[in-house]
C-alpha cells in the first residue's frame, strides 16, 4: 500500500529546528505538527527513520489500522507454525511485532537465553532486524524486576522513590536500561541505518499488578520515572531510535481526566496507548471505542500517534473448538475504523500455548475453529499485516522544537521528608547549560505560607542541578506542617526558565513520617492529607478515581471517612476500590471485622472483599438501610467455621474454602464494591465507611505452635506428571512452558519400560542456572497438597556433580527449594518430605522466614513446580538429567535414597561461570506466563547520573534535546557566555549553520567514543 506521507520543511528552518535558536509554542507545535511535516515527537534528535515512523503512525488513514502481536514467530500453537500462528493461518506477518524487553534481557523470554544481558541485548537486536526485514514495525514492553528486592514485576514491594534520581537503586534501574539502550543502538539495517523502535514502559500503571502501578507509587512518582527513562535513554546514552508509548489500562468510561491522571507530558511521550481484556465481547468493543475515541481525540490534539497497545480475547479453549465470536477481530476493526479515526495499530497477546488452566492464545491457529474468520480478516486490507511499505521511512520530516523548562525531580510534590537535611535536584531539559545564569539558580522555600529561603542550586551533570538545605537551621521541625518548592531558574539574559506546559513548577511536600494507624486497623481515614492522597491508596476498579474521596465520618464515625460513588449508567455492573498491601499483613490475631457504615437504601449488593493466603474471600453487608451503623463481619473459628466471608463466585478454583487463620495469616489486599442489584434500583449513589479495624483479639496464628493436621483417612496421591501423556516432544514443552527455556526438553525413556520421563539438557551457555516450570494454580485437583505430606520422582543422573534443583511455588509467592546433586549416573528414586524437611527450605521472599522448612499452610495453594540446572562442577561444560514418575502423596514415604541431596550449596557461590550471584529469588506470573528473578550483581551497575563531576558528563553542551551536558562555557575574562532560549522565528545564517554542525558533529563523536571506551 502506498503510505500517506507528508511534504518536507525548508531546510533553513530545520536547521533552526535542531540547533534549539527557534522553539514553536506547545499550542503551535500541535497545530504545526498536523500540518506540514513537523512532528511533535519526544526526541528532537531522533533519527531521520524514527521522526518518518512517528508521522507515518500518527496519519494513518482511518480504514488502515495495523495489526500486531506479541511474539509474533517465536510462539505458537500449530504444530507446524515454525513462523507464528498467524503466518501459519494466512501465509502473511502481522504488521507489528511486540517483544517484551524486561523479560528478554533476563533470558526469561524469548529471544533472551541465560542470564547476560549484553548477550540478550544482541539477541533481541537480532530479532528486531529480522521484524524489520520482515516489513513489522517492533514494539517492546519492560515487564522489569522490582529493582529494590530482585522480585518480580509482580512485587509490590514500593521501590519508586529508590530509583529516582539519588535513590538508593536508582544504579540498578540504570543497569536496567542500559540494557534497553544496547539492544536500540545494535538493531541496524544491513546499511548501518538504525531501526526504530516503539518502547512502552511502564504499562497498565492504573491497576495495582506492578511495582509501577496505582497504590504502589503516586502519581507524581510515576510521572517523574517516566520522564527519567525517557531523560536517560534520550540525553544520556544517546538513543535517537525509540518513540515513547504511555498505556494505561481499560476503563475510563471515555473520561480523560483519569486517563491522564499520570500522564508525564508531551515532551516524553509520542505514543498516547490503552490496553484492556476482552470479556463478554459485544459490549466490551463498544467499551473499547468509547476509551479509545477519548484516546485518539487526546492523541490528535497533541500531535501524537494512537494506539490500541495490547489486547487479547480470553477463553479460547485449548482444543480450539466452539468459543463462538470467530469474527472478533474483524467486528473490532470495523468497529474502531468507523467511529476513531487514525488508530495507528492494535496489537493482541502472544499465543503462549500452555495447557490446561495455564493455556494461552490470542488468536486462532491452525486447524481450529475462527481460523477461515481470521484469514478472512487478515486479507481485507493490505495495511493489516506487515509488508515492505510498512517499514519505508524515507519520508522527510522535522522535529519541532520545544521552549527549555525546568523541573524539581526529587523530592517529588506529595513526599514525606523524614530528615531535617533535605537535597533537592532540579532537571533542565531543552537549554544550553552555557545560557543559564548559574548565579541565581535556585528553589525557593516556602514554610506554612511564608517565604524562609532560597537554596542555591550547583549544576552537576547531564542537565541535573543539586542542592540541600538544613531545615532546622531555619526552625522548621517535622511536624507534619507543610513545604512548597518552586525552582528559580533564568538565562544571563534574565529569561526565566518556564516550568513544564500544564504545571505550576511548584511542588508541595509533608514534614515528618506520616501518622501510623494501630495494629488492628485497617483504615480510618484519618491520616490521608488529601483526596489525592487517598486515591494513591485505592486504585479503581470499573470506575473513576473521582468517585472516591474523603468526607466528614457519619454519626458512629470519627474524623475523616471515605465516601465511594457508585455510578452504574457510567460504568455498568460494579464499582469498587481495592488497596494492596506490601508486605502482606496477619490478620490471625483477631475473628472479626468492623467499620462503620451510612448506607443509602439502594439495596444494591455492597462487598467486603479481601484476599487471604491467595484465596478471594467475600462478605455481603445489606444497604437496605440508610442509617449509620456498626457492623461486625466474623472471620469464624481457626479453622473458618461460622464466617461471614465464603470464596468469591468468580473463584471456582477455591469453592468451599474456609477462612482459616492460616490463610488470615497472609492477607494481600483490601477491597469495598458495590454490585448492581437490578435495573429497577437506583443508579447511581453513595456510601460512607469509616474505622475499619480488627477486633475479637485471640492467639495469632503460629505454623511452630500449630500441631500438623493429620492428612483426611480418604487422601489420594496426587499424579502431578508421570509424563505418559504426552506422545510428542511438543505437548511436553507445552505442558511445562511456564518458563521460555522448554528448548532444553525432550520426551524421553523412563526408568522402566512403558514409563516415560522428561529429559532436561543444557550446555550452560546462558549461566548455570536455568529453569523450567508447569503451572498448577487454579486446578484444585493438581494445586491443593493439604492431604500430602511426600513429594517423590524417580531421577536420571548423569555423574556431574552439578545439582538438580527443584523449586516449589505457592500462591502467595512463596518458595521453597531442594536440591539433588547429580554425583551419579542411572536411576534413582527420591522421597521429599514436604514438612519440616531441612533441606527443603524457603528461598524467597528474603525476609525472616528465608532459611525455614515448609509448614502445612504452604501446601494449602501450590502455585507451579520447577526443575532447573544448577551449576555447581565449574569443570563441566553442561548438565543433562530425567525426570518421571512425579507425584505427591499421604504417607511419610522412604527419604533413604535421597542421600544424594545432603550438603546442599549456597547457589550464588556455585555459579562461577558468569561471576554473577543469580540465586533464583522468586517466580511470579503475568497473563499466565511465568518469569524467574535473579539477584543481581553490583558490578554491572551505572552510577548516579544526577551527581557526577561536570566534566564528566556524557553529553556535548551544544545538544538541545534533554541536552544539558557539559560544564558553563566561559569566556577569557571568567564570564559565562550568553545563549538566549531558542525563540519562535529566529534563524541561522547558512554558513554558521554549517560551522555549527561540524561542532556538533565533532563534539558527540568524542563523546560516543569516550561512551565507547568507558563501556570496555
């Protein structure tokens, strides 16, 4: 298809552009952007192919909307779909090829193998060319370890402030991206030319799944860690090929003011996407055009791209076989063609395959059903799937320029500050560090009303001033009073530096650690400062922040109370807040739950919902009265006789669970609904709650002090794989997929004859620690191990002296490892007590209970089982071992044999062959598939790029884009030269322009050679 493209600028005024001496207002940018050939884009050095991607995306003419999907080749289900299953179905690519960078640099997806990330780094760089070379447009997610503990993305554990500029991790999130930045500046064309590449970090930060998202880092902390990847790939490791994707997740009812609640800001976005789930499909395409009309809207005001980021239809079964809706991808591409216009592309989920609970597809395959629909889809436009024009960028374009601003980056507005010496950094983005009038940088600061200082600020590198103030010099005491900051910064010219487009450039902190509830408490509302403070607490679910705040307590109330809004016309079905708790709390103490409730006779179904040990609990209180009062829902008995609370109808997995204090002992969340009881009822309405606490104090739950219950008389055995199933090597890598290295299985031989068994063989090219896992969650029959007390498997050694390890996962993300040292060949049989065992020991989380034995609340939820080589012979080259006949069972079994597990290492010490400590810590799931975290080494860390010697920095002083490099040029006489901010209309004569690119030239060769060197 021949793409629309646009005309190109003079090349007087692009000059201009990219030298900073004339900067459009955000207002024209926009205006300009839609109208020539100018791109608003985040990167005003972005290559000349990334700046042609970016306008080719956000012209896309209506009826051509693109399709993408996540592992695209490198995943499937058809049995012969070597390239993906949609090439498979249609002989065609998708027109976007999505990879998961976080993922892939770890080695724990494809194409990342084995734990470096310089090796990963080239291997997706490979896989972005050969995207390229297939006419796919890559797109790369960061499903990224809590840079804190070493957890999963899925660990909540509040780690944000620490990676900001001068956090205490910020240099492990900086060895995160460095990762990021080699893998952009390897993916070359045969002719050198970089390809581009959309990046969308931080994604879906609206639910409350990662470490990013809602009540684990405040708005201001998530916009400020955006604009600090975007600052860091950008200005400081010179990375001009990527456009930037913000994406929220669904829903927002079409409401922008949520959407953009954390939105960082056109100067580091390009990209405006959205990702949500389908359900019951028909209504959630409607759902989808209605956010996705407010997207686009926003998107074409700002001059950016639209996108439909990530999305997948759920339930597809794994025979493929009678799942209804074969055109849904054809209904929504029609749907979103007619009513929002340039959407630049939809991209689905990968099809992870899987089996059973753990199976994943999003689109058909081969042979089954929806698969003559999907081809049907795949032909009606050319634009859908990929081809050699997708990928042309020779359009010529000009990135418009931006007016410099200054921003305060740490501490964020909303903080805490806990200590009377206080550092502040300022940003400077798009100034010449020569220009600034470093005499009088400074922040103001502002005491309950009244002006106290004005601390000087001293440039230190890559565009980041510092500065500190001791505040009891001043008589300010942490004593919850309040702050404002506001920087001061100007040109020698006196042109005052603007803060960012929309903000005030002020920010607001609190003085002293705040106000801790007691030990029962749940929330009494009373020690939020703010609505906002608040809604960085409760994330929504099916509704909008909005609709939750606080209010003066009802008549049984003290203080403060939430008031939470319901609104079913908005948002139909159900309305609610949940808030996370990191770590999780024990609740074992105490039978019961009250709170104070002003209901309003609605007689809607209102939901006291919480999540205990990985099980969802619920009670129902009656909002058939509007009077204040007090309620008491019982957790029942130690073992959950007579409570209030029964598993979630939505939890099949978990019917007729009992709320024992066992699972109280773990409670992760903290949920209020309101569920629509009927048309007839009222619409929409409010309701009060306040003091929520615990009561009914008893003993706390002890795993020490609890007799072992003795396993049911009925118990059965539990065949978690006895590997005779499977007929192909396939359906074995498929059953055990919940890691991306299934590569190194293969169906083999058992040990006796017509038993079969699971050979794992690896040449520890990757470290020595590799793993693969099945999933067990949500299959009662394979997940529930109260009744077992044995775990046994025959193995095959192969005289190593390396180990096996074998990791079992709950669902509250526990794990517990043992380890079988391969110092013999042939078969042997093993019986692992399950209790109490020694050598079978918790892993993670590395808290106070790292090092002990598993108890029988552990086998209440198992969540998967892995087997992974664990390198302990340095001398070896590689590991190869069976498994069969893997079951679980009642009796105590017969460990004599289990002689070759004794004198278990420490993991991190065995692993010589990398240098690295990479002791798997924990295993954590997204969108069922499962990723394993390593405990990284220090070595590989970057420094603190926002206090490092001027003369140090990376960037030349004469960049403009995030620029800010460089020391204050002076003159003979000591003074800083004058450089007025770039203004509307000013040019540069042809000649000085040339001189100017020579130096510019000349400059950033010296510095990526210095880059070059200092990395070797």
């Amino acid at each position: 298809m021949k793409r629309r493209y646009l005309t190109a600028l003079a090349s007087g005024l692009a000059l201009s552009v990219l030298f900073g001496s004339a900067a459009l207002t955000a207002s024209a940018a926009q205006d300009s952007a839609q109208q020539t050939s100018d791109v608003n884009i985040s990167d005003a050095q972005a290559t000349a192919e990334t700046r042609a991607l970016f306008a080719d995306l956000r012209d896309t003419p209506t009826e051509h909307i693109r399709f993408g999907q996540q592992h695209a080749t490198d995943e499937a289900i058809g049995a012969n779909a070597t390239q993906g299953d949609v090439f498979d179905m249609t002989g065609k690519y998708p027109a976007v090829f999505g990879f998961d960078a976080g993922l892939a640099l770890r080695g724990d997806e494809k194409p990342g193998s084995g734990s470096d990330q310089s090796a990963n780094a080239t291997a997706l760089a490979n896989a972005i060319q050969d995207a390229d070379s297939k006419g796919a447009i890559v797109t790369l997610s960061a499903h990224w370890y809590n840079p804190t503990t070493g957890g999963s993305f899925n660990d909540t554990t509040e780690t944000v402030a620490n990676i900001l500029p001068g956090g205490s991790h910020s240099a492990t999130f900086n060895a995160m991206l460095d990762g990021i930045a080699q893998t952009a500046l390897q993916a070359k064309r045969s002719d050198g030319t970089l390809i581009p590449i959309i990046f969308r970090p931080l994604h879906e930060n609206n639910g409350s799944w990662f470490w990013w998202g809602a009540t684990h880092a405040t708005a201001a902390e998530y916009k400020e860690l955006y604009r600090y990847i975007v600052n860091y790939l950008r200005d400081i490791k010179g990375v001009h090929n990527l456009l930037y994707a913000y994406s929220p997740g669904g829903k927002f009812n079409g409401d922008s003011t949520d959407y953009l609640a954390t939105y960082p800001g056109d100067q580091w976005v390009d990209v405006l996407g959205y990702d949500d789930y389908a359900d019951d499909i028909p209504p959630w395409i409607n759902a989808v055009v209605t956010d996705m009309t407010m997207v686009g809207n926003e998107a074409k005001s700002r001059g950016k791209i639209a996108a439909f980021t990530e999305f997948g239809r759920k339930n597809i079964p794994q025979s493929g076989k009678d799942y209804g809706n074969y055109d849904f991808y054809d209904a929504l591409r029609k749907a979103l063609i007619q009513s929002v216009p340039n959407i630049a592309y939809v991209m689905t989920w990968a099809n992870f395959g899987g089996s059973g609970t753990s199976f994943q597809s999003y689109t058909p395959w081969k042979g089954s059903d929806g698969e003559s629909e999907f081809v049907a889809f795949a032909n009606s436009d050319d634009s859908l799937m990929a081809s050699p024009e997708n990928v042309d960028y020779s359009a010529t374009t000009s990135a418009v320029s931006r007016t410099g601003s200054a921003r305060i980056v740490t501490p964020v507005t909303g903080s805490r500050i806990t200590s009377t010496t206080l550092q502040i950094r300022v940003k400077v983005d798009d100034v010449q560090i020569s220009s600034i009038n470093m005499d009088t940088a400074s922040v103001s600061i502002i005491h309950e009303g009244t002006t106290v200082a004005s601390v000087p600020m001293t440039y230190s590198c890559n565009g980041y001033f510092n500065g500190t103030i001791n505040l009891a010099d001043y008589g300010i005491a942490l004593d919850q009073t309040s702050l404002t900051l506001t920087p001061q910064f100007a040109t020698l010219d006196g042109t005052a530096i603007s803060p960012l487009i929309g903000e005030s450039g002020s920010i607001t902190v609190k003085l002293g650690d705040k106000p801790q509830d007691d030990a029962n408490v749940i929330d009494t509302f009373d020690t939020y400062d703010s609505d906002e403070d608040l809604r960085n607490t409760y994330s929504p679910n099916n509704t909008t922040r909005a609709n939750i705040s606080l209010t003066n307590a009802p008549g049984k109330g003290e203080g403060q109370a939430l008031q939470l809004n319901y609104d079913f016309p908005s948002y139909p079905g159900y309305n609610g807040f949940a808030r996370a708790f990191s770590p999780q709390r024990d609740w074992s103490a105490y039978s019961a739950m009250s709170m104070v409730l002003q209901a309003d006779g609605s007689n809607h179904k209102f939901v006291v919902q919480i999540n205990a040990g990985g099980v969802t609990f619920e009670a129902y209180p009656s909002l058939q009265n509007a009077d204040s009062q007090e309620l008491t829902l019982n957790f029942g008995d130690a073992d959950g006789n007579g409570s209030d609370f029964s598993p979630a109808s939505w939890d099949t997995a978990n019917a007729g669970r009992k709320l024992n204090q066992q699972l109280l002992s773990n409670v992760g969340s903290f949920a209020l609904y309101v569920n629509d009881n009927g048309a007839e009822l009222p619409r929409s309405g409010a309701l009060i709650i306040d003091s929520v606490s615990l009561t009914g104090e008893r003993d706390p739950y002890s795993a020490e002090g609890t007799p072992t219950p003795t396993p049911s008389e009925d118990a059965e055995p539990i065949n978690i794989d006895d590997f005779t199933s499977y007929t192909e090597t396939k359906e074995l890598r498929s059953a055990w997929s919940n890691r991306s290295h299934t590569d190194v299985l293969s169906l083999a031989e058992g040990p006796s004859e017509n038993e079969k068994s699971m050979r794992f063989s690896y040449d520890f090219s990757g470290g020595g620690w590799l793993d693969v896992a099945r999933y067990l969650a949500n299959d009662e029959t394979l997940s529930n191990w109260s009744d077992q007390r044995t775990l046994s498997l025959d193995v095959q050694g192969d005289g190593s002296g390396n180990a096996l390890s074998l990791q079992l996962g709950t669902s509250t993300g526990t794990y517990f490892q043992h380890d079988i040292k391969l110092d013999f060949t042939g078969w042997r049989h093993f019986d692992i007590a399950l209790l109490d065992n020694a050598e079978l020991t918790q892993t993670w989380p590395d808290n106070s209970n790292k090092g002990t034995p598993m108890t029988a609340s552990d086998l209440v939820s198992m969540k998967e089982i892995v087997f992974a080589s664990n390198q302990w012979n340095p001398e070896t080259d590689d590991i190869t071992f069976a498994v069969s006949n893997l079951k679980v069972s009642p009796n105590s079994g017969n460990a004599e044999d289990d002689s070759a597990a004794q004198g278990t290492l420490n993991q991190a010490n065995a692993n010589t062959d990398t240098g690295n400590a990479s002791d798997v810590s924990i295993t954590t799931e997204h969108e069922g598939k499962i990723a394993v975290a390593h405990e990284e080494s220090d070595e590989t860390q970057s420094a603190d790029v926002t206090n490092l010697p001027a003369s140090s920095c990376p960037i030349a002083n004469t960049e403009i884009s995030g620029d800010n490099g460089g020391q204050p040029q002076t003159t003979a006489k000591g003074k800083k030269q004058s450089t007025e901010l770039a203004k509307t209309g000013s040019s540069i004569a042809g000649i000085a322009a040339l001189a100017l690119i020579c130096a510019a030239v000349s400059v950033i060769t010296v510095s990526a050679r210095r880059l070059h060197m200092s990395d070797e």
